[in-house]
C-alpha cells in the first residue's frame, strides 16, 4: 500500500469516474451514484485512492438514514492495474473508519455471484455472506436485488462491537 492515499471524493471527481468507470468495470455502468450530487451529499462516505497523485480506485458509500447502525458500500472500481495493490483494501479500511466514528457496527456491501474475485475479497476482508433461499453457482444470491429480473446479488455483512 506504498505511495496510496485515501481521501473523500469531491464533486468534481464525478466527470473523471464516469469517464473511466465502464473500462475499468468492464462494462458500462450508468447509475446516479456517480453524480455530483451524489458526491455533494455523501463525500465522507465516497472515497478516491490515488496512488502518486493519479485516480487509481473509488468507493461509492453512504451512512443508513434509516437503520442508524449501518452503513452500506455499493460500489467499488480500482484500475485493473492496480488490483492486488492493496488499493480496494485502503478504500474499504477507510470507509471502516468513517463508520465507526459515526457509531454504525453493521456494513453491507453486494457483488454479483458471477464475480468470484470480490466475493474472495470480501471473505478476506471478515464479512459474511447472508444466507438466502436462491443459490448460483453454489452461492446464496439475493434474487432480482435491484427490483429487476438478472440482478442477483450477493449479498454480505460485516460487524464489530463497539
């Protein structure tokens, strides 16, 4: 994690993530997380790496306005590159930070069962996967999580006492 530096996403980080979020994704994502309003009301929980003062890596997060315990990573993209930097690890640790300061002992976060990388990542990082009636590839998913047909998720848990 040499040269990595974590810091909330300013309003104006929006017009980069959107320019490389579908490369780096591997496909396009459209979603209003990524807007500067978004960024404008939720900056503590949204976070950049840079590594060398260059964008490597974002966290797209926010504190539960209504379940006041936890807090809820939806979406995490670093540059294919500088996977395995430790990059999404300092994105996660921070935002961590940023949850318990503010007293939330529950984060939540979700991957598709089709993404075996994250769902490794995860585990590594102590969260949990909830169990669920559906299973993919061996894995209980969320079904139509988004509300949509094709969206099952994954979906995972991880707590501390305060």
């Amino acid at each position: 994690m040499d040269n990595l530096t974590v810091r909330p996403a300013e309003p104006s980080d929006a017009e980069t993530i959107h320019a490389v979020v579908g490369e780096w994704w591997g496909r396009p994502i459209e979603s209003d997380m990524l807007s500067r309003f978004f960024l404008t009301h939720f900056r503590e929980t949204c976070l950049v790496v840079e590594k060398n003062n260059e964008r490597i890596g974002f966290l797209i997060g926010f504190l539960s306005q209504t379940l006041l315990d936890e807090a809820y990573i939806r979406l995490v993209v670093v540059h294919p590159t500088h996977r395995g930097s430790g990059a999404g690890r300092a994105l996660y640790e921070r935002f961590f930070e940023v949850a318990r300061r503010h007293g939330r002992h529950i984060i939540r976060s979700v991957t598709s069962p089709s993404n075996k990388e994250s769902v490794a990542f995860h585990t590594r990082l102590g969260f949990v996967i909830e169990p669920q009636e559906k299973h993919v590839h061996g894995l209980p998913v969320c079904h139509d999580y988004h509300g949509r047909s094709g969206t099952d998720r994954i979906l995972f848990v991880k707590t501390w006492t305060a």
